[in-house]
C-alpha cells in the first residue's frame, strides 16, 4: 500500500512538472506571437508608404531622372 502512495505522489509530481513546462512554453509562445504581430503591423505600414503613388513617381523623377513621356515618343504594339 506504501508504495503505490509513493508511487502515485511521484506520478504526480512528474505531471506537475510537465503542466508547468507546458504552461512555460505557452507563455512564449503568446509573447512570440504578440511580438511577430507588432512587426507585422510595422510592416504593414511600411509597405504602405514604400509603395505610395507619389513617393514612386518623385523617385523616379528625381533619383532616376526619369520623364514622363509625350504622345508623340508613345508607339503602341498591336497584337
């Protein structure tokens, strides 16, 4: 009978410890998650101004040395 109390309370313990490593790694995990959320979110909005109409055109303009072109330097390709 001692034994299967000695037994049952080191069962028990083991999954004490095995609750609270899973807990542990919960815990990391949501604050991964939470953290991966922000970048996204930082991303989102970087790639919102990176890809803003104006931005491109005044790089392109201005950087680049680009113009824009005329009707007459336009040549349309009929299939």
């Amino acid at each position: 009978m001692l034994g299967l109390i000695l037994l049952s309370s080191i069962i028990r313990c083991i999954i004490v410890q095995c609750n609270r490593s899973a807990y542990r790694d919960l815990q990391y995990s949501r604050q991964v998650y939470h953290e991966l959320q922000i970048e996204h979110d930082q991303l989102l909005l970087e790639y919102g101004t990176l890809s803003n109409c104006q931005r491109i055109e005044k790089i392109a303009t201005e950087t680049l040395d680009m113009l824009f072109a005329n009707t007459q330097q336009i040549t349309f390709i009929k299939p």
